[in-house]
C-alpha cells in the first residue's frame, strides 16, 4: 500500500519491539460513507487541499486472539 498508495499506518511512538508476542491483522471495512460538507458538495478548498469526513464501520472483533 505504502508504494502504490503512499498510504501508511502510523504507530505510537515508539513503536511496538520486534519481539513482541502479539501480531497485527488489518481487516476490511464493512462500510465507508462520506459525511459532512464534502458529501454535500457544499465543501470549501483549503490551502492543504480538502477536508474530508469519512464513517468508517470496521468488523467485529470477537475473532481477536491473544498470543501470550
């Protein structure tokens, strides 16, 4: 994603050790909707570009298992 996208995940700082016991998945949204004025085409240009609103539903996470 990083290469085709210039998309990437921020972590805390500092990151998480290479040696810890848990693994990370990325799941697909269930549903993404743009809200606010964007939406609206009632949104102004800023300087940076455009504010976007976005509602994101992620899945249930009752699959989540710990690595201990």
């Amino acid at each position: 994603m990083k290469k085709d996208h210039h998309i990437t995940v921020p972590f805390s700082s500092p990151p998480p050790p290479k040696d810890a016991l848990y693994k990370f998945k990325f799941e697909k949204p269930e549903q993404v909707k743009l809200i606010g004025s964007y939406g609206l085409k009632a949104s102004s240009k800023h300087s940076e570009g455009f504010a976007i609103d976005v509602s994101v539903r992620m899945p249930n996470v009752h699959s989540l298992k710990i690595y201990c």
